[in-house]
C-alpha cells in the first residue's frame, strides 16, 4: 500500500467553520451539486481569511442537501473563480448540536449515548433548558444536581460532546485524502474518530456502511493506494459478492457463480481472480465445501443448527407433555393432531396456507400446555411480528431477540451455557427466519428440558435473513410435520383468502371490476395510467370510508422501472404533501418513511416503519412505534419512502388495505409464492391493479426464485444415524 498522501498535519490547509445557512442558491437536480449563503455562527472559532464576520457562499456536492435554517460545521477550501469571486470549496459537513428543546430531547434521548434514556434526556433538557448544549460542553459535572443521576452517564455525555471535535477532524482528513464529501461524512458518522485508521488499514470495511456501493469502497481503497490488481481489492471483491448473494437470501453460492461475479465486478480476468480463491480460503475469509462458497459465518450458522436440531430431535418423547387431554376450541382433527405433536416430541412444526388456523393451534398449544403446568414462551421472529401474534392469539408474544436477551454489541445472554428457561417454546411466523437467527435460537434450547414447536406458512419466502429454515426443515422430514389443508369457517368469509388459495395453487379467478367483498380488480397496460388510476383508488377508498389514508399500503415487486416503488413513492409523495414543505434530502415532513437494516444501538429493525414528525435545524426526526429517532442528512440512505413498498419488505406486516401492482414488465421475478404473500398482508380491503396479463404469469409460475442452501442435505446422514 502507497503510502497516505497528507495527514494530519494537513489540516491548517483547510477552513473549518460554523454555520448557519441563510439561502439556498441553486441546487441540482440530481443534488450532486449545490451553492448556498452561508453564515458564520461564531467569527472567533475559525479565521475566515478577513471575512469571518460576513456572509460567505460555499459550494459543492457537500451542500446539495443542505436548506436554510441549518446549522452545521462545514470543511472545505477557500477557492477564487472570476465569474464568481471568492467561496469557499466545501468537502464535508457535520450537523451541529440542536439549539431547540425538543431537538436536544430527541437526540440525546436517540440511543447515540450509551446508557442515556430518553426519560433521562428529557430530565437533562427540562433541568438546563436553553443552557443543555453550554452544561453538557464546559460543566457536564452539573448533571449531578438532577437526581438519580449517576458519574459514568457524566462521563459518558462528556465524551460523547468532545468527541464531535476528533470526527470534525477526521472528516477534514478524509476530504484530503481525496475521498468524495457524502461517502467521508458516511464514513466518520459511521466510525467516529476511529475512521481514518479504518480507512488506512482496512478501507474495503467500509463496506459495512448499509447502501455504500462496491464502486464507492474501491474509491476510498484508490485514496489510500490500493491498485486494482491488489489482493486486499480481489479479497473484497469476493466476499462482496458472498454478501450481496446474502441480502438476495442464498447462504451459499455455487463456485462458477461466484467466480464469473467477482470478475465482472472487480473488471479482472477470470483466472488473476481465481488464482486467488485459495488465498482467501487458506486466510480464512470464505469457506469452500462441495463446490459452493460460503462466507464463515453462514456455515458456521448452518453447521450450528445442524448440530442443535440433530440433537434436538434425537431425544425422547415428552411424556411429561402427553398427560391430559387437549380442552380447548373445537378443533379439527389435523389442527388437533399438531397440538398433541407439540405437547409429545421435542421439535415439531405446523404449516399451512393462510386462513387454515396455524394461529389457532398456537394459541391452542400454549394453554393447554399451561393447563398442565408447564412454562411457556411465545415468541416470534420479530418486534413486529411479535405483536401480531399476540394480537391475534391474545397470549403475549416475544421478540426472539428479547428471549434470547440480546445485547447491542455483545450478542446473546441464553447459549448453550444459559439456556431458554421454558419447558416449551413456541414460534409464530416461523417462515421469517433466517439460518443466522435460527442457530441463535436453536443454541439456546436445552434438549433435555425443552421442547420447540414452530409455526409458519411455507408458501410465505420472506426470510428476513439468508436461508429458508422452515422449508429446509420440512423438506428434511426429521420432525413431524403437520401441514393444515382446511380453511376455517370465520377465515373462509373473506374474499381475500380465498383469492389467495386460488392462486397457491396456480388459479386465477374471474377478473372482475365490479368492488368484490374484499376484492377488487382495477386493470390497465399503460404504466402512466396505471399510477393516474392509483391516486384515484386511494381516493375512492377513503370517500367510501373503507379505510384510512395511511391504511393504504402499495405493494410492488421491485423498485426500479415506471412502476417500481421508487417511482410510485415519488408520485404518492407529492400527492400526500406537494411542495414547497419542510425537508431534508428527498424526505418531507409527514412522510410515511421504512428503516434499512438493523441498527441495535437505536433498537431499529429493518423493515420498521414510522412518519417524519419533525425537521429541525440538519435534523430529520421519524416517529416509530416505540419512539423518536433523529438522522442527519448522510443517515439518510438508511430510510426510505414506504408509501408504496417491495413485496418482500411488508414482512411480517399486516395492513387495513393493500394495493398490488403487477405489470409484464416484471414478468422475470413473478411467480404466485410472491403474489400469495402480497395478497396474505392484506386484512380488511384488497386491490390488485397492472396488468391481466401479469396475474395470469404469475399464477403458472410455481416456484419462488431458488435459494442456494446447504442446510440439512449434507447432513442427513449424520442427523439419522
């Protein structure tokens, strides 16, 4: 590696200053780019080259975001152009500390301080006021006069308030190195004042950034020497592609797929990138086994669960759960046969289509198995899909990451070692998980003391993780399986679920425009027709009192093209809240808005949905379930709108209306798995809309895209002997 070409010593070569933006002068419209009138907060914390105490302009793609009313820390360099005079070149900004109450409130209370609750933000606010942000940065000691404080969340304010000062420098050096403004800022926000030394050491980390591209990581590698031909770049390239194949759910990748990827991805030829796969397996960083490659973790995942549920299902019956008899509704002998199979055998699942009483049985199993005395956990893949299997049994429901008491940053406390205190636990939605969460789970099983039910429709392939553990197992035939086939009587009723089970099993019903029961059919060929007869659905929906505004949820299969959700979300954004409106980025106030990924620290979910309730001073403020959480401009990448979703984001969602759109243009991807797990999402009212001829392509087509996977095939063997 070619050697840093500035460093710190640098930093007297740029200008950094407070702002605050008074006007915005022109901006492009892809925001690549923009120019703003800038004024400086405090004229004696920077000089100004003579013009500390005026109004300035800053250009760049650094400022294409920002609006004025903000107040930020801008870097750059001063720069005199003839046309233009003299401005200062900007190459990053850092949002500066909130000055409003309820700005300070939100981002103190937003989980970016460890230990700091948002009960004790609002203290903190309520007790200094206008004052917080001059308490928290000279006397933070001041804390104590509020009672139940303690020293180490002093210490851990304080910190957290000189540390802004080391990422404002570690910002300006990345900028030097020649690292474009919005990936630096993501860069420094990601990794505070570490981010240089990660950049100088390990820049294809950065990759962990959630939405930075590949294009992006070789960028950054670039400023710090790495040549295209460099092993670090082929390593990364290869476990690249191992991790996008993740996000597209395969735990594993066949080699030929992998190599012809990685070629095409690093612009190498094939044999200089497979001269190297023997490199990366000797280091440890993928892992070859029969001719596909994984990445370490998901074979060690698969290997785990292999080993937990081969032992699992090796042990005895349950004598102990087979005593009394199953006093509970009136069951079917199927739906009966699965509660007596839960209350027997150490592993069992149920499944069925929507409609066929999983959710039932469930409830079912947990009372009866309370009636004889026996503890009982009830959860389910997900914060959200936890709720809804607590509203629907009425028996309270956990996340499995609450069973497993994860701990941001540690992983779990229930192991092997602490095993799940329960005699049985019962998994809901089990069709969500993926292999890394089902080894978790499965770890924390004592064979000995507790038996596992899972619950889960088949048909259902959203697993929110690499995998397809429920289908995996099933296929397996290593438990007992009892597969639901007769819709209940109350289920039957409507419209909706019948018109799913029609197209599980490859029919499609009269296509109709009349307003069904819960049905309707509103077709049409021509993209910009289509999304014009969209707004006029929502209003019919909402002038017929059927549902609410916000109980309208469109469904899409991708997100590209005329009729993708990027396009739809731009068009029921401007209807909901046409401009001029306060926002940040391309989101407005009042947006309906999705999280991307995981974020522990914050206790976000991906595929958690909230509403833009306040823009404030740099600040975009989402209102979730459980509470407020703030971003800055270059944390906008983790959300997006949710107006109108891809189908395999509204898992575990539930919502009062759904409105699907199918079109030929996305003929490759259809298949009636992802049209059923559209329809299943809705509960009240269901429109589906695009063209005839989509629906009849996806009812012949049979299976979901497949999912490479070595889970239980290798193993079998072992698991039976």
């Amino acid at each position: 590696m070619a050697a840093l070409p500035r460093s710190l010593e640098h930093l007297s070569a740029l200008a950094i200053h407070d702002v605050s933006v008074l006007n915005v002068v022109f901006r492009s419209p892809d925001a690549t780019y923009g120019v703003v009138l800038v004024h400086p907060i405090d004229p004696t914390s920077s000089s100004v080259e003579g013009q500390s105490s005026t109004s300035f302009v800053a250009v760049g793609e650094a400022v294409a975001l920002l609006q004025a009313g903000m107040r930020v820390t801008v870097i750059g360099t001063w720069e005199t152009v003839e046309r233009f005079g003299r401005r200062l070149r900007v190459y990053g900004t850092i949002p500066l500390w909130p000055t409003t109450q309820s700005g300070m409130r939100a981002l103190l209370g937003s989980g970016v301080i460890s230990g700091l609750s948002p009960a004790f933000a609002v203290r903190i606010v309520d007790r200094f006021q206008a004052s917080t942000l001059d308490v928290l940065a000279t006397c933070p000691e001041r804390l104590l006069e509020i009672e139940g404080v303690y020293p180490a969340a002093v210490e851990a304010l304080s910190l957290f308030m000189h540390a802004r000062q080391e990422v404002v420098n570690s910002l300006a050096v990345l900028c030097l190195w020649g690292v474009s403004a919005s990936v630096a800022t993501r860069i420094v926000l990601q990794y505070g004042r570490n981010a240089c030394q990660i950049v100088q050491s390990t820049p294809y980390r950065v990759l962990e950034i959630e939405g930075l591209t590949f294009v992006q990581a070789d960028g950054v590698a670039s400023c710090v020497g790495v040549s295209g031909s460099a092993e670090i770049r082929i390593t990364a390239g290869l476990i690249h592609v191992l991790e996008e194949a993740a996000r597209q759910g395969h735990v594993c990748y066949p080699t030929e797929l992998l190599l012809r990827a990685a070629s095409a991805l690093l612009d190498l030829p094939r044999e200089l990138v497979v001269g190297h796969l023997s490199v990366v397996q000797q280091q440890g960083e993928l892992v070859e086994e029969e001719g596909v490659w994984y990445l370490p973790r998901l074979r060690q995942a698969e290997s785990g669960i292999e080993s937990s549920v081969g032992v699992l299902v090796r042990a005895p019956l349950l004598e102990s759960f087979m005593t009394g008899s199953v006093e509970t509704l009136a069951l079917t002998p199927l739906q009966d046969l699965a509660v007596k199979r839960a209350l027997s055998y150490p592993l069992s699942v149920v499944t069925g289509l929507t409609g066929t009483g999983k959710t039932l049985v469930v409830g079912a199993v947990v009372r009866q198995a309370r009636r004889i005395g026996l503890s009982v956990v009830l959860c389910a893949p997900s914060p959200k899909a936890a709720a809804r299997v607590s509203q629907k049994t009425g028996l309270p429901a956990l996340p499995v990451m609450r069973v497993l008491e994860h701990v941001a940053g540690h992983g779990y406390r229930r192991t092997q070692v602490r095993p799940i205190d329960a005699d049985l636990v019962v998994m809901d939605e089990a069709s969500y998980l993926g292999v890394e969460d089902a080894e978790s789970f499965f770890h924390a099983v004592d064979p000995e003391r507790t038996g596992v039910m899972l619950a889960g429709d088949d048909r259902l392939r959203m697993p929110c993780g690499p995998g397809d553990v429920l289908r995996d197992l099933i296929q397996s035939g290593l438990c007992p399986i009892t597969r639901l086939d007769e819709v209940d009587r109350q289920a039957a009723q409507s419209s909706i679920v019948r018109l799913a089970h029609q197209i599980s099993v490859g029919r499609l019903p009269e296509i109709t425009e009349d307003w069904g029961e819960n049905h309707h059919w509103r077709l049409g060929d021509d993209p910009a027709e289509i999304m014009a007869q969209l707004l006029t659905v929502i209003d019919e929906l909402v002038a017929m009192g059927v549902v609410s505004r916000a109980g309208c949820q469109v469904l899409v299969p991708f997100r590209g093209g005329p009729l993708g959700s990027e396009s739809v979300n731009r068009v029921l954004q401007a209807a909901a809240y046409p401009l001029p409106c306060r926002s940040l980025g391309p989101f407005r106030l009042g947006d309906r808005v999705i999280h991307l990924g995981d974020d522990y620290v914050r206790e976000l979910c991906d595929g958690d949905i909230g509403r833009v309730c306040e823009v404030d001073e740099g600040y975009l403020y989402v209102s979730f379930e459980h509470r407020v959480v703030p971003f800055v401009a270059s944390q906008l990448s983790r959300l997006e709108l949710a107006y109108c979703l891809p189908i395999a984001k509204a898992q575990w969602s539930q919502f009062p209306c759904v409105i699907l759109i199918l079109h030929t243009s996305e003929a490759r991807i259809l298949c009636r798995d992802l049209v059923y797990g559209a329809m299943t999402r809705a509960e009240q009212q269901l429109v589906l809309m695009g063209s005839a001829h989509a629906y009849r392509i996806a009812a012949q087509a049979s299976e979901a895209p497949f999912r490479y996977s070595g889970l239980f095939r290798r193993a079998m063997t072992r698991i039976t002997l």
